[in-house]
C-alpha cells in the first residue's frame, strides 16, 4: 500500500511516516497542496492522509477538488478541527474517515487498515485461504492453528496479494505499493520477499507469470 500524507507539522509528520512505514506500508511526505499535486501527477496512491491546514490553502477545498474530478482513492482527515460542523463538512466533501488531533498512531494505523479493507470489497479483517487465516486487523497469520511470523515488508507484500486475488501484478507495480520515492530499491527485491514468502507460507501461495509478474496462488 502506498500513502500519500499531507501535513505541514513536521513533529506530527515524522511520527506519522515513521508509524506507516513501520507497518510495512510505502509514504511520500509532503506539507503543500501544490506539492501533493505533483505527487498525484507522478503516482498512483492507495490511500492520502490530509490535513486541512495547510500553508497555501484549506485541505477541503483540496479534497473537493480531488472528487470532483472523479477521483476515487479514499482519503483520511487529520486535523486539529474538533467540532461537530468540521467532520460534517469533511465527510460531505468526500473524506472517508476523520481523525482529531492528538491522536494514537496505533489507531491511525488501524483506521487505514479498516479504509484499505472497505475499499477492496472486503470489510471483514478474517480472511481464509486454504490452511491459512489471516486477520488483517491484527496483521496475524496462523497455519493449522500454529501463528507465522512475517516481516513489516512481506506482510504488506502479501496484503497487497490479498487484496487483489486473482490479478496479475508486475514486479514494477509491487515496488510501487511497497517502496516510497526516492527509497534505494535493490533489483532482486521483490524476488527475494516473494521466496521468503513461499518458504513461510508454502510454495503454492504465490504464481509467477514469466517476465510479467506475480499473483495470489489458488487456496
């Protein structure tokens, strides 16, 4: 999954990023409209977390803007704006979720978690496939009854699998899920989180299409 996270205080900013990208997940950073409309013109994102303070404009405008152009991709408020009437207006531009400031990162990593599953059709945080059960909430995984051990990378490697069973994804696009701009992405990356993947999960979980990518393999 990857975030794009609007915010211009730098304190809150780096303990949001830090958080997401402890949770396995990609982040660009930016404090400026202008400068999240670059970034949406240069990639393609799973999910933004917007302030609505911002120095060249109010996030609302920014987030109607964003619909009424017809994008989709869901969009989480942070603000330090409490009232009933802010989360209405918030809600009624097009947000899907809405967090006051001060909040708990492990609640904002459990509220994106909650807005990527309802957007991917499936809301409910148990899934099954074949001997494994997964709860995507607590970012668990048990075989037969016995708990696996996933890294932050391969957890969300096999999230983003998850979350598209049946489609073909390209080496190019999971770097894209996993990696933020500008991160040193060694060649064989993908390659190696998909083996160890297969050694952890079995050797079926994952399908490699020859020179054209991976998808989730038949339960």
């Amino acid at each position: 999954m990857r975030i794009l996270l609007i915010e211009d205080d730098t304190v809150l900013g780096a303990a949001v990023r830090d958080q997401i990208a402890a949770d396995g997940r990609s982040v660009d950073w930016v404090t400026r409209l202008d400068a999240a409309e670059d970034a949406l013109r240069g990639a393609g994102y799973d999910l933004i977390l917007l302030d609505l303070m911002l120095p060249d404009g109010r996030g609302i405008g920014f987030l109607k803007a964003l619909r009424s152009r017809g994008e989709v991709t869901p969009v989480i408020v942070l603000t330090a704006l409490d009232q009933v009437t802010d989360r209405i207006e918030g809600l009624n531009a097009g947000a899907d979720d809405y967090l006051v400031k001060p909040f708990d990162l492990a609640e904002l990593s459990a509220r994106i978690g909650s807005v990527a599953r309802r957007y991917s059709g499936n809301p409910n945080p148990i899934v099954t496939h074949g001997a494994l059960e997964i709860d995507l909430s607590a970012r668990s995984i048990h075989r037969d009854g016995r708990p696996i051990q996933l890294t932050a990378r391969e957890w969300a490697l096999f999230e983003a699998f998850l979350s598209r069973p049946g489609q073909l994804l390209s080496k190019a696009q999971l770097e894209d899920k996993l990696y933020a701009f500008n991160a040193e992405v060694e060649s064989n990356a993908i390659e190696v989180h998909v083996s160890r993947l297969r050694k952890k999960l079995g050797s079926a979980v994952i399908e490699t299409e020859r020179g054209m990518g991976y998808r989730l393999g038949r339960p």
